[in-house]
C-alpha cells in the first residue's frame, strides 16, 4: 500500500512539472513577443539576438491582416524579390476575410505579445481608435527621412492633428450601383449628376410587384453611414461631429432622414427597415438576387458588380455618383475611407517596416490590382485589370465606371475622434426609432443632438 | 451477596488489553486511512480544483482589480491607470446601464413561467401520456439545438410581414399584428417568449425526475381519503417538489442573468436598443469599444446583483422549501 502510495506521488509530482515545463515554455515565447512592461526589454533583445544568429543581416517583418494568405502572399513574394534580405510574414488573422473578427483577433494577439510589425486597418473609425490608444508608431519622421511630399502622392490624408499614424493602402469612396436592365426597362438614364430628389424617383420608378416577390426601388443596408447619407457626399465637415463640434441639428442630417422615411414609409420603394433587422438583410444577396435594384454603396463593389462565386451577377451593373442634397449643390464628392496600414510602436524595424508599406500602398496596390490611394495609379489599367479577374465582365458597364472614376472627387478625410463608435451607436438608436415610426423628425434631431452632446462632453 | 470468582479474569484481563491495542491501532490505521483518502480525494479533486483556481477563482479577482481602473487590454499592461470608482460612477450615470438592468429584470420573469409550464407539461406527461419518452425529447429539443439556428428559425417565424405567425394574427383579423423582433415595443417579448421555450426543457426533465421520487402510498392514502387530482396535486407534489423548484429558481435565475448567446445572434440588442442586457453590453465595451476597465466594472455590479438575488433566496427558502 504505502509503495502504492508513494509511485502515486512521485507520478503526480512528474506530472506536475510536465505540465509547469509547458507553463513556463509559454511563458518565454510571450516575452520574446515584448510582453509587459518589465518583459518587453529583454524580450526584444533576445528576439532580435535570434533573427541575427539564423539569418544574418536578414529582417523579417511580420504583417497582420484579415485578408486570406492567398491574395497577399503573391505581393509580398514580389517585394521579397526586389529587395534581397527582407523577409515579410504575413499572419492570415480569419479564414473568411471578416474584419470584424479580424482586428479583434489582432487586439488578443497584440495583448498577448505576439511579435507583429505592421497591421492593417479596415477603415478610419479603426484607425483613429488603435492611434488614440497610442499603439501605432507616429510617421512624421520616417516620412521627412525620406523627403515625401505627402499630399502629392496619397488621396486620402491620414493625419491626426499633424501626425501620420498610417498610410493609406485602398481608397474606399461611395456611389450607387445601379441594374441597368431595370433601368432599361423602366426607360431610365443612367445618371451622372442628381440630387437624392432624383433618386428618390429613379427608386419609386424602379419599384415593382407585391408581396414577398416585390422587387424595390433601393435597399439601405443597417451600417451607420445609411443613416447620414446627406452628410457623405460633403466635400468637408462630414461627419457627426467635426472639431468637437456637433453637426446634427443641421440641414444634411435632415435630408438623411427624411430621404429614408420618404423612401420608405411614403414611397414605399425601399426595403422596410423592421425586414432588415429582423432578417438580418445583407446588401449583396438583396442587389444580386433582384430584390432592390439600386444601392448606395462602396468601392469595394466594382469587382462584385462582375459576379463572384458566392453571388453570380445576372444583369448589367452601372455606376452613379451620390446624389446631392439639392441641385447645384457641388457633385460627385464622397466621404474617402479605405484600409489604413501603419507600424506598431513597439516594432524593432520601423525604418525596414515603414519602406515596405511605402512600396506596398503604392506599386504594390497596384500589383494586387487594388482600387488604391495611390495618385499615380493608372485607372484604365484598373479598370481592365478588374475586368480579367470576374467570372462576368460584360456585366460591368465600362462607360459609366469610367466616367465615375474619372470624374469622383474624394472629400477630405475626416478622421473621427476616438469615441465615433459611441457617437454613431447613440445616433443610429435616435435614428431607428425615427423610422420605426416612434419619434416624429423634430424630435429626433433633438434627442440626437442631445445624446451626441453627452457623449462629446464626456470625452472632453 | 456472594462475592463471585471469576476463574477467567486474567484472561478478561488479557483480552481487554488486547482489545484495547487493537483499539488503539485501528484508531491508529483509520487515521492512517483516512489521511491517504483525503490524499486520494484531493489527488481527484486536484485538477478541476486547479483549473477553478486559475481560470475563474483568479480571472474573477482580477476583474475586480481591473474594475478600478481605466485601461484597454489591447495596450499592455503599462497603461493601466488606478482610476477608482470612476468607472462606477459612469455606469450608474449613463441610462444605457440602467436600460440593460431593467431588461434584464423582465427577462428574469421567463425562468418563474417556464418552470410553471413545465411543472405542468411534467404532471400531465408522467400520468396522462403514452409514450412520455418522446415528449421528453420533443420537449427538450430547443435546449441541446444550436442557438444560432433556433435564431434563425424563429427570425423567419417572427418575419414582420410575411412570417407565419403574423400571417396567421392577420389571418385572425388583426390589421397591425406586432413587428416582433423589429418592434421596439415588443423586441424584449419576443426574446423572452424564446427564453422560455428553449429553457423549458431542462425544467420539465428535472421536474419528470422529482416527481418519480415521490412515494405512490402518498397518493394511494390520499385517494382512499376522496381528494381530488387538484388536492393531491396542491398537498402532495407540489409541497414535496419544492427542492426540486428551489433548484431550479436558483440555477434559472442566474443562467437567465448570463444570457448573452441568444441576444447575440437574434437582435444584436436592438432595435433601438431595447434588447440589450447587462453582458451583451460588456461584450460591446471590452471586445468591440475596447474599455477593459469599463467592462469589468460591469462585471463586477452583475456579480453584486446575481449574489444578491441568491443570497435573498437562500434566506427565503426556509419559508416554503419543505426537505
């Protein structure tokens, strides 16, 4: 027995120590990742310490995004090719290129340490966020080292008060994509310059059937930006509040709503809202099965627009500018978004890191045929690039693309503050009960403004 | 009286000390024993002791650490900064917390109706229905159903205007049958009426389990003494399920407190924000507005109150639990 007893003991000590051996191995891979304030010294030491001893003078970069592996491998291999002793490693974060689920992938990773250089932002409200958190490198320096002049080479300006904590890698902008068999059939022009008046009767027009076959005039999809569109097609002060300054109580946002509620509850040309949430609608399967022929959307959408897999296109798309608030209100403007790359602040290569953005926002946006910041890309190329990729090209319609491209100018970026997600949470509640029939107009503006108010105030 | 002799008594004598040796050493290897039982008992107990220790004992401390403090977990821990109660006293300024609390309360009413229905469906299945193991499993189905496809389901049930249980309301003559889950007014309805349906499966079979513990003789003597089904029920099962439905409040009434999954899936909380409960605001502060500090206080007050609510149940137990 007291054998017995005793191999127990020395059996569980043994296991024991396993399981501590497996403790502490994780242990030193988070602090070679700089984990923690006291870790992160010598952590970096011995990280660097590594590279040098495997791979001589060799850098390696670690990027993170939620793009799949596949599409950004390609460009990091020609960028390996063109500059010998740079290694890139991409970190795929989702197998489904959600970047939702992306950046709070990269938020655990960033919190546990793990070793990342350079990370990709899906879109501005991102950006300002992880910058105000103080996570990316500022740019200024490495920028002035290199003699750039910022302004003539990207679109969008990422500056935050003076500072560049990103540059910009896709350009995002927004116009309406359009069925033009529908219109076609309704004799309708594909428009180049119009007012949300216009668009209102292009969806009343568009709008045909009953039940739960009818085919609507448009579909507004539940994201924030759908509920101030008369704020987005604003060469400058587009947002919800510029410079601390609440733009609620204001002619743009009483055009957003009321354009929803007309379209909506006197028109009855647009998707009930009360379907959209409560089945969860999404734009893609709405435009492409038919069921709304026009929406307002986002660059993102020009390669769509030629099938893909998921959603095959049946008819030909073509492409508008935003309508404008009133006519001879100036045209063709849209708030700019797009995904941002910057440096982590606690990377050991900025230098390195930053000469590999500066190469992948520019020739490397157009390697991967990307819809890009870049002020030297070459649209035609883009345009026909697009074309060979989709399954349907002859759906894209050229001439309307074109003349969209040719002729969209992007408002000044406005980089929200870093409380945006709370200021557009607070205006989309207002909002909703607007259009779900609890709250008259007046009312709303006031409740909203009220809130945003709040929200600002306690953030000052 | 004759003074006895007892020609035994040295082996009397004998015997007794040898009991009390053996007394003593069995006194002495029980203790033995059980000293290497503990030691068995703990070496089982060892790992989900451990494992209780280091992700819920410690985490849980550490949260309420955390709570005192203004820090994003995305930053490292070299920005955390000591901020007190402020983020309590935010918490208890803002409405949306309030807002969440009280829809919380009312969620709460679906543990007391569902346990109704199922003490209900548990008589009538174990008396009046053949075949009760199959409405066991008819019953239970919601439960072990992923939430996310019994979302799914019931969104297209509740769609607004061509589901079918608002065509069948229309159907009934109801003009402007109620949006459901895209109605404000009756969002938190909805997701309670779900609550109650996926939950009560649980109930019924623990309650179908009670009631098979209670002793026939009980209800044989009652019939003898002419009571009716509704008095054997009200002095019989009832008085003796009430550990049964003790347990059941007890575990029903937190699990419902932790519902997070199915608000998720179904409503996001909204519309208008009339769905939101405390942990779904939790989830949006720590993961999505990344308020580290912010979110634990919360934890922290939802931990104060499912503590409150068991404690006054505990307390309140002695009044109607009969053991």
């Amino acid at each position: 027995m007291k054998r017995a007893s005793v191999t127990m003991v020395v059996l569980i000590a043994m296991l024991a120590s396993l399981l501590s051996a497996c403790g502490s191995s994780n242990n030193g891979n988070a602090d070679n990742g700089g984990n923690g304030g006291n870790g992160q010294n010598t952590g970096g030491e011995s990280a660097s310490g590594d590279n040098a001893a495997t791979g001589g003078e060799e850098t390696v970069i670690r990027m993170a995004s939620w793009s799949l592996a596949d599409t950004i491998e390609p460009i990091l291999e020609a960028y390996e090719a063109e500059h010998p002793g740079v290694t890139v490693e991409y970190i795929e974060l989702v197998d489904n290129e959600d970047s939702v689920a992306g950046m709070q992938k990269l938020d655990l990773l960033i919190a546990s340490g793990e070793d990342i250089d350079a990370i990709m932002l899906p879109g501005v409200t991102d950006y300002s966020k992880r910058a105000g958190l103080n996570l990316l490198a500022p740019l200024n320096e490495l920028i002035e080292g290199e003699g750039l002049d910022y302004g003539a080479e990207y679109v969008t300006d990422t500056s935050i008060d003076g500072t560049y904590y990103a540059l910009p890698a896709t350009l995002e902008n927004y116009f309406v994509l359009l069925n033009k068999d529908k219109l076609d059939a309704a004799g309708l022009e594909v428009p180049t310059e119009w007012t949300w008046t216009e668009f209102l009767e292009y969806a009343k027009a568009l709008t045909a059937g009953e039940g739960p076959s009818k085919t609507y005039g448009t579909f507004f999809h539940t994201w924030p930006m759908y509920w101030f569109l008369g704020l987005m097609n604003q060469p400058e002060k587009n947002g919800l509040v510029n410079d601390g300054v609440l733009n609620v109580d204001s002619p743009q946002i009483r055009t957003s709503l009321e354009l929803r509620h007309q379209a909506e509850h006197v028109d009855k040309s647009a998707v009930p809202y009360a379907d959209t949430i409560s089945q969860k609608l999404a734009y893609r399967p709405v435009y492409f099965t038919g069921q709304a022929a026009m929406i307002i959307t986002g660059s993102w959408m020009i390669s769509a627009a030629g099938g893909t897999e998921e959603f095959p296109a049946s008819f030909t798309t073509a492409f508008a500018p935003l309508p404008s608030n009133a006519p001879g209100d100036p045209s063709g403007y849209s708030l700019a978004n797009g995904n941002f790359v910057g440096i982590l602040d606690k990377s050991e290569n900025k230098q390195e890191t930053y000469d590999f953005l500066r190469w992948y926002t520019t020739e490397g946006m157009q390697v991967k045929q990307e819809y890009s910041a870049w002020k030297q890309q070459d649209t035609d190329q883009y345009i026909s690039a697009v074309k060979a990729q989709v399954p349907n090209p002859e759906f894209i319609d050229e001439a309307s693309l074109t003349y969209f491209m040719k002729n969209s100018k992007s408002a000044a970026l406005n980089i929200p503050p870093t409380y945006q997600g709370d200021l557009e949470t607070a205006y989309t509640s207002e909002a909703e009960k607007y259009i779900l029939g609890q709250q008259d107009l007046e009312t709303t503006v006031a409740n909203a403004a009220a809130e945003l108010q709040k929200i600002v105030d306690a953030n000052e | 009286m004759i003074a006895s002799y007892n020609p035994y008594e040295a082996e009397v004598a004998d015997i007794q000390a040898i009991d009390k040796q053996e007394a003593v050493m069995l006194r002495r290897s029980g203790r033995a024993r059980r000293r290497r039982e503990m030691l068995a008992g703990y070496l089982f107990t060892g790992p989900m002791l451990v494992g209780v220790l280091i992700f819920t004992l410690v985490p849980m401390l550490l949260s309420f650490g955390l709570s005192l403090t203004d820090w994003s977990f995305v930053t490292g821990i070299e920005t955390i900064r000591f901020d007190g109660f402020g983020n309590f006293a935010r918490l208890f300024a803002t409405d949306a917390f309030a807002n969440s609390l009280v829809h919380n309360l009312v969620l709460l009413l679906s543990v007391p109706v569902g346990m109704t229905l199922a003490l209900a469906l548990a008589v009538v299945i174990t008396t009046r229905v053949y075949t009760p193991g199959l409405f066991k499993v008819i019953f239970f189905m919601p439960h072990i159903s992923s939430i996310v496809a019994v979302a799914v389901v019931w969104q297209v049930l509740f769609h607004p205007s061509y589901g079918p249980v608002n065509s069948m309301l229309m159907a009934l003559g109801i003009a402007e049958p109620p949006k459901w889950l895209a109605d404000p007014s009756y969002a938190l309805t909805s997701v309670l009426m779900l609550m109650v349906w996926i939950d009560m499966g649980v109930a019924l079979i623990i309650y179908i389990a009670g009631l098979k513990n209670i002793p026939a003789d009980l209800y044989e003597a009652a019939e003898i003494d002419g009571a009716t089904s509704w008095k054997k029920f009200k002095h019989i099962t009832f008085p003796l399920l009430t550990p049964t439905t003790f347990f059941l409040l007890i575990t029903g009434l937190i699990g419902n407190f932790k519902s997070f999954a199915l608000i998720k899936v179904l409503t996001d909380g909204g519309p208008v924000k009339s769905t939101t409960v405390i942990a779904y605001d939790m989830y949006t502060e720590g993961f999505v507005n990344l308020r580290t500090g912010y979110a634990s206080s919360m934890a922290v007050v939802l931990f104060a109150v499912i503590l409150l609510i068991t404690l006054i149940q505990w307390i309140g137990q002695r009044k109607w639990v009969n053991y």
